[in-house]
C-alpha cells in the first residue's frame, strides 16, 4: 500500500526581537493517504530547515510585505 502525499500545509512564524529584527521559524503539516484506501489520512509535522539564504529571504518578506499589511489592519 504505497502512500500518497495529499496536502501540504505550511507554516511560517515570526517572533519580534528587542532589537527590531525577527525570529522566523517555519513546519509543515503533511496529509498522507493510501492509494487503496483513500478514505484514510494521517497528519504528520515535521519542522523545515532552511538555509541562511532561504531564512533571509523569509525575513525580508516578512519585513516588506507582511509587515506593513499586519500595522495597516492591526
């Protein structure tokens, strides 16, 4: 019975720093199924490692996008 990923839930979280920086931590939610039986699932989390790279990209999202949309609708 081989397992089949169903759905893929991300999750990007962002901790505020003294110093105006920010914390972000990423997981995923997995949804697996077996292809006999579709009508089983299972949810399993696992946390996402990223590179320095990625991180920074995150971070800068973060500060540029979600950001001034959070203080626009706090």
């Amino acid at each position: 019975m081989p397992k089949q990923l169903e759905k893929i839930e991300l999750s990007v979280t962002g901790i505020p720093n003294p110093d105006g920086t920010w914390d972000v931590k990423t997981s995923a939610d997995l949804t697996v199924n077996l292809s006999e039986y579709p009508e089983w699932t299972v949810r399993k989390g696992i946390p996402i490692i990223l590179t320095a790279a990625q991180k920074l990209t995150i971070e800068k999202f973060v500060s540029t996008v979600v950001l001034p949309q959070a203080e626009e609708r706090k």
